[in-house]
C-alpha cells in the first residue's frame, strides 16, 4: 500500500496551512481589538478562501516537479500556476485588511508581486525546455 503523501509533500503543504492559521488568528484578533467592518469581513472571507485553494493547489501537484510530470487536471486543469497565485491572492487579502490602517504594507506587497513575477518566468522556461511542445499545448488550454 503506497503513503497518499510523500515527506517532502507533507512539508511543502506546511507553508500554505501555516498562512491560513496565521491570517485567521491575526483577523480574529484584529477584529476582535478594531471592530467588525464589512471590509474587514470580506478581506477576511476572500484570504481564508484564497488559503484555502492554495492547499488544494499545493496537494494537486504532489511530487510532479520533481518527477517531471505536468498536471493538468484540477485548478491545473484551468491555471498555470494556482500555487503562486493563491498565495498572492491570500496576502493581497491581508493587505487590504491592513491598509485600513497603514499604506505602508503595499511595499512587502509589490515586492511579493514582483517576485512571483520572476518566479513565474523561471518556472516557465524550465517547463518549457523540459517538456516541449506538451507544455506550450497545456499553455493554451489555460490561462495565465
């Protein structure tokens, strides 16, 4: 009987349910400290649902990378990259519900932005020099 996850899964799905518990205990404390506003409550909503599907973008792809396998099935099946994505999303989120009190956090914002940018790009010409014409296929059956 093989094991569902390998260890190497089990910690690359750490980060994304590490952010979901972090973000929830900083809105309930948050709310809980600054009051309750509808802004405050859809950030809240839109962050967990974004945290959400990260996990289940994260589990979709398993150990594929490393087993230089394409998944196109799931948020795959519709995303290029739901990981990097989800997880700006889920920060973008956060940081709307901090602008309420601070701009400032638009900095560590623009700067993640730029970064998954350039991760983006890497990844893609790596999948492409791998892959092949499989990739440049899978490239227009999805978005982004």
């Amino acid at each position: 009987m093989s094991e569902p996850f390998k260890p190497t899964t089990r910690l690359k799905i750490f980060m994304p349910v590490a952010a979901l518990f972090g973000y929830f205990g900083f809105f309930v404390l948050a709310i809980f400290l600054a009051g309750s506003t509808p802004l405050r409550v859809i950030c809240a909503l839109f962050t967990f649902v974004m945290c959400v599907l990260w996990i289940i973008a994260r589990l979709q792809l398993g150990d594929a990378p490393a087993e230089d396998r394409l998944i196109t099935s799931g948020l795959y099946g519709e995303v290029r990259h739901p990981i990097y994505y989800a997880s700006t999303l889920a920060f973008l989120g956060f940081t709307v519900f901090i602008l309420i009190w601070t701009p400032i956090i638009l900095v560590p914002f623009a700067a993640l932005v730029a970064f998954m940018v350039v991760r983006i790009r890497r990844e893609e010409r790596v999948l492409k020099a791998k892959l092949g014409r499989r990739y440049a296929r899978y490239k227009q059956r999805t978005i982004i």
